[in-house]
C-alpha cells in the first residue's frame, strides 16, 4: 500500500497584534492602527489601512507617523496578546491529531490520513471557522501537499481567507509568482535572481538547478526544488519543548531576603541565557520553594512572551514574594520556564526591548566566549552562603 498522499494546513492570524487591539477596542475597526512604542520605539504591526501608507513593521515609528499622521499608536492590549495566542493553540490541539506552533500566531497541520474520515478541505475550512468565531480574531489559512505551498497559500489567501491547492496544481498555483513569493528569498536573493533575469517562480523552475547552484550554492539547489513545488510535509510536533528550568539546593538553610533574591537573580539569568540559546521565548514561569522540612510549594504564572532577564526577573521575585512563608527556612529554590514558543522578530519590537535584546545577546557572547560566570548582576557578588548546583 502507498503512503497517503500529505495534506498540511498553514493557519496564520491576521495582523495578530493589531487584531487583538481592536477585538478589545472596536473604534479601532477600520482605521489605521500602529502597534508599538512611541518615539524611539518602531512598529511591531500595522492595520492593513497603515500598510496602505507605506508603513510596515520594523519600521520606526517617527517615520511611520510621517508617512500616516492621523494614524493611532496603542498597545494597550499589550498583556493580552500571549493570552489570546494560548487561546488559539488551546483550540487547533483539541481537534487536530498533530501541529506545530512556528511562532505566536502561525501554526502548521498535519491532515494526512484525515481524507480517509472526513473532507480534509471541509475540516480545515470548519477549523479555522471555528477560532475565528471562539475567538473573535481574523485568521487565514490555506492547504497543500507541502508547508511551503500552504504557506504561500495563506499569504495569497490574506487578508482573513483561505485558499487550497489541490494535488497536481502546485505548479499552476506557483509558477505565475514573483520568486520574492517564495519563502526563503529575501531581498538580497530577490535582488541577485532579478539581475540574472529571473522574475517568476516559472523562471526559476526553468533555470538549469547547475546554474543555481554555482551562483546561490545550496540555497539555489533548495529554491529550485521548490519551484518544482517539491517540499516539505513535516509538521514538527516536538515545537514546544516542555520547559527549561534550574534549581539550587542550599549548603545551609536560609531565612535571608537578600541571599535569597540574589539566588533568584542567578537562577533566572541562567534560565534566560538557555531560553536565548534555544532560541525560544517562554509564557508562563513557574518559582518552586522546598523549605528545611522538605515541604515543596511551586506558584506558575502565565506572562507576555519574553526572553529578557529584567522582565523575567521581575516575575520570578513577585511569585517568590507570593509564595514564601518568611517564618520558615528555606534549602530549595528554583525557577521553570515553559509554554515555549520560537523567537520572532516582532516580538522584540515592543519600546525599548530591541535595545534590551541586543544587549542580553552581547552578554551572551561574553558567557559563551569566557564561560557562564564571567558575567552576572552586581547584585549576585554578594551575600552569605553558596548554593549547591
């Protein structure tokens, strides 16, 4: 018996940001919406009225406001947006048998097999259906044999639709394209494919993959096969990696505040730089106590998307705060980070958070270059006691 023939869905929501702004503020429908930092912040996300004034994300906000002056700065959905993401995942794993989450709001579905139980084309339409109507939030979506071809589909399929492309028309759906359509290309290789006379995605399927090869190396081979509408049908369910997580357990038993937020501060630090290396952002923290009687108690709580050490650290000290009984020693710490999702750009955008990435990044390359602890917060080259790792 032959395999079955692969069908995978790519889901996206529209503008998520932008969207959750106006699902809790419906006087933003129809205008053109900015979502991001005001002055030297830039733009996360933009409505589709912005991007008609030339605005795109990434953009600097001054910039943006130039080109569309009456346009409205918010986030003040801002603590919302993980909340809503957790939503939609919630309802894509309750009816399908295997996805992936590629970032906060883009998700990949395995259907293959499903057509021999129901419509795959009906289920997909049905499912996105669904999240739009529990939800309330715009979503477009589409449905091929590969993940790139689904993924173009959505983006051919925006704003808030959905498009299929049945087995044995890849190539009529693809072939009309501009090669800049195609995922991978960025301007630079749009750029060099335009200069050699390569325009469309027909173009490039017609250039020998020896040509392609010599001038984009491996790049070039990849693009080709591509045009061919040959791709990948793996959905990677292992997305969300349960957590990353660390704990002290003391030499002695300690009451001290300040030894024990400086254990906090070491043990978040070194949970965030294993977030970064993972190239992961986490949703939800959890802080975990075991006093001198060996009674554990753990407090979790779900945050905004984040890699960054102050935001992180600023939650672990509150649910620390939260949960310690002051009268009672304590010989455990530790510190979990879950609900994982990939890094994004947009999710830096926010203020003065690309400022801040940066910086974690380049103490990251001081902690993989001379070892994690040549580098660490004042804060954490005091007090009494050591921990035992």
């Amino acid at each position: 018996m032959s395999d079955p023939l692969p069908h995978i869905a790519h889901f996206d929501l529209d503008s998520f940001f932008v969207s959750v702004e106006i699902r809790n503020n419906p006087s933003l429908k129809g205008k053109p919406v900015l979502v991001g930092g005001y002055d030297r912040g830039v733009v996360a996300a933009c409505s589709y009225e912005a991007r008609a004034f030339g605005i795109h994300s990434a953009m600097p906000m001054k910039r943006a406001l130039h080109l569309c002056p009456h346009a409205i700065v918010t986030n003040s959905s801002r603590d919302q947006y993980s909340k809503y993401s957790g939503w939609v995942t919630e309802l894509i794993a309750a009816r399908v048998p295997a996805f992936e989450k590629a970032s906060i709001d883009e998700f990949y579905v395995d259907l293959t097999g499903m057509d021999r139980y129901f419509g795959v084309s009906q289920f997909a339409r049905e499912l996105r259906e669904t999240v739009i109507r529990e939800t309330g939030l715009p979503m477009s979506g589409g449905l091929s044999t590969a993940r790139f071809i689904s993924k173009m589909a959505t983006n051919e399929a925006k704003p808030n639709g959905f498009l299929e492309i049945e087995p044995g028309k890849e190539k009529e759906f693809l072939w009309p394209l501009g090669v800049e359509k195609i995922n991978g290309v960025g301007k630079q290789t749009e750029l060099q494919l335009k200069n050699w006379g390569i325009r469309t995605i027909a173009e490039l399927a017609a250039s020998p993959v020896e040509l392609l090869q010599k001038l984009l190396g491996q790049h070039g081979e990849a693009l080709w096969k591509k045009a061919q509408g040959v791709g990948s049908a793996t959905v990677h369910t292992d997305w969300e990696q349960k957590s990353i997580s660390h704990e002290n357990t003391f030499s002695e038993d300690h009451t001290e505040l300040e030894f024990l937020h400086q254990q906090l501060v070491r043990l978040t630090e070194k949970t965030a730089y294993a977030l970064r290396q993972e190239e992961k952002l986490t949703g939800c923290i959890t802080v975990k106590i075991r006093y001198a009687n060996f009674e554990t108690v753990s407090k979790q709580e779900t945050i905004a998307y984040t890699a960054l050490d102050d935001t992180l650290l600023a939650q672990v000290k509150k649910l620390f705060n939260e949960l310690r009984d002051p009268a009672r020693p304590i010989r455990l710490l530790g510190v979990r980070f879950s609900h994982l999702i990939p890094f994004t750009l947009q999710m830096s955008l926010f203020e003065d958070q690309p400022q801040k990435l940066k910086l974690y990044q380049a103490m990251d390359g001081l902690k993989d270059r001379y070892g994690s602890r040549s580098l660490t917060k004042a804060t954490n080259l005091k007090g009494p006691g050591k921990p035992r790792d």
